[in-house]
C-alpha cells in the first residue's frame, strides 16, 4: 500500500547526466546528435535504394528495410528526449509522456528482435532449402513476418507498461536514466514490484532468449549446411551472403541480454547506463554501416543510384 500523505506523482525527472558538467555535456550533446543524424540518414539512404533499386527487391533486403524503418522509429522515441535533457537536465516529463516513451521504445525494440528473427530465417531458407526458397519466402509469407514482429511488439508494449503504470508513485519522482525504462521506474514504486518484475522477467526471456535460440538454430543448420558444400569459392560466398546480418545479431542481442537478462543484484546505475547509451545511440547506427559497408549488393546499388558502375568481385 502507498505511504500514508505521500502525494502521487504527476511528472518525472531524468537523473540522466545531470552529475556532468555543462562543457561534458555539451561534447555529448554534439556527439549523440551527431550519431542520431548519422542513424537517420543512414536508414533513409538504406530504405531509398532498397525501394528503387530493382536488383534488391528480395525477402532479405524487404526485411531489411523494415529493419531500417524500426531502427528510425525507436530512435526518435529516444533520442531526442535524450538530447533535451542533456541541454537542460531538469526539464520534467509527464507520466503519460513517459508511458507513451516506454510504449514506443519496446514496441520497435521488440519488433527489431523478430525482424531479426526473419532475416535469420530468411538465410537458412536460402541456404539449406534453395530450390524452394521462392515459394516459402514468398510475399505473403514476408508480409506476415513483418506484421507478426510489430504485433509481438505492440502486444509484449502493452503488458509491459500496464504492469509498470497501473502501480502508484508517491514523492520519489527522479528516474535513474535518460530516458523511461522498465527497472528505474519500478524502482520509484511505493509498494511492492515483485510481481512487476516476474512480469518483466518473464517478456524479457520471451523476447531475447527465444528469439535468439531461433537465430542460433537457424546458423547452426545453416553452418553445418555451407560445411558441406566442396568449392571452396562456394563457402566462401555462403558465408558472405549471412556475415552482415550475424554482425547485427551478435551485437543487439549481446547489449539487450547485458541490460534485461542481468540479475537485478548485479545492477549498477552508471554500467547500465553506459550499456543503454551504446544500445540506444551506437547500435541502430551500426545496422547501416554495417549493410553498407559489408554487403556488395548495397554498395552495387549504391553506385548505380550515383551514376557510378559497379565494381567487378
């Protein structure tokens, strides 16, 4: 039960980076705007060539599109709150703006681990089923992909932040974040969270480790497949063809795990935080870096949207 003349919260603060002097804050502000910008120009250019481009009309790269369309989404539920606050630190938030943050923030984070997923899957079909690739990654069959992760998302949204805003805040009011996530502001509750943080637990494994057991099974049939082709040549370009997408997995589900599947005993604020700057601000930038720089197709296609040929393997 809420403490008795305890007042309930209407507005919250960010502790953010408020402990950083305003020359420290300045830098960062210049440096995650910078990222951000980067980010979004980043996935636009994706999105663009793959739309116009005729030669990446396929599964992989729709997905991947999709991907660049979510990455953008989760950003902006972040990162311009994030750059607010380090200009002005104690400018205070509304509950509802802040249950609406949480919504979008797990809604298009969620979505990126299915459409993760799907790309994984998409490559095993590819590989290990190749003559059937066509009519099992039909359109129909990407189409429901992409709208099964937004649907596990908006779903897997909504209990999350029900279970977080249906609880009472009385007089503790400053999160221990930049921005509103699950464990700082159960943390502010005035009664007890136990059942919240089953809860949170519990879409934490159906969201991470499920998905990243599909994507394990996927590159285990996947290896073990590209294992046996003879030609050298051949691995080679299997391999290439999953390199990119492995990149992204590796390093998204590594920072998810670190920030949602560690023991709340083993929580420290400043290592959380850093962890949640490099998920939230340098990890959507690394998926177009990464398809764009490690992936031959887009750089193709790169060339031919500027008028350039394309360079000869």
């Amino acid at each position: 039960m809420p403490k008795p003349n305890s007042t309930a919260v209407t507005e919250f603060l960010f502790e953010g980076f408020s402990s950083f002097g305003w020359q420290l804050r300045l830098v960062s502000f210049v440096v995650f705007l910078t990222l951000y910008l980067l980010t979004l120009s980043g996935n636009a250019i994706i999105v663009s060539i793959i739309c116009m481009d005729r030669h990446l009309h396929t599964p992989m790269y729709f997905f991947l599109s999709m991907l660049s369309v979510s990455e953008t989404c989760y950003t902006v539920a972040i990162i311009p709150q994030m750059l607010s606050g380090l200009l002005s630190p104690h400018h205070p938030i509304a509950v509802q703006g802040c249950a609406a943050q949480l919504f979008f923030y797990l809604t298009f984070g969620i979505n990126n681990c299915f459409l993760l997923v799907a790309m994984g899957y998409d490559r095993y079909v590819a590989i290990c089923n190749p003559l059937r690739y066509s009519v099992i990654m039909g359109k129909a069959a990407c189409v429901r992909f992409v709208s099964g992760s937004l649907g596990i998302g908006l779903g897997m949204a909504t209990v999350q932040v029900a279970s977080v805003f249906c609880l009472p805040f009385c007089d503790a009011f400053v999160i221990s974040h930049f921005f509103c996530d699950v464990r700082p502001l159960l943390k502010l509750a005035c009664v007890d969270t136990t059942a919240n943080e089953i809860i949170n637990f519990v879409v934490s494994i159906c969201v991470l480790v499920l998905p990243m057991s599909l994507v394990f099974i996927s590159y285990v049939l996947i290896i073990s497949t590209i294992l046996k082709i003879s030609s050298a040549e051949g691995r080679k370009k299997a391999f290439a063809t999953c390199a990119s997408h492995l990149t992204v997995v590796v390093i998204h589900y590594g920072c998810a795990s670190i920030i949602y599947l560690k023991p709340k005993s083993q929580s420290s604020i400043g290592q959380d935080r850093l962890i949640s700057v490099t998920y939230t601000v340098i990890t959507p930038l690394l998926n177009p870096v990464v398809y764009s720089l490690r992936n031959k197709e887009v750089k193709d296609a790169l060339c031919r949207a500027m008028g350039r040929k394309p360079r000869s393997p």
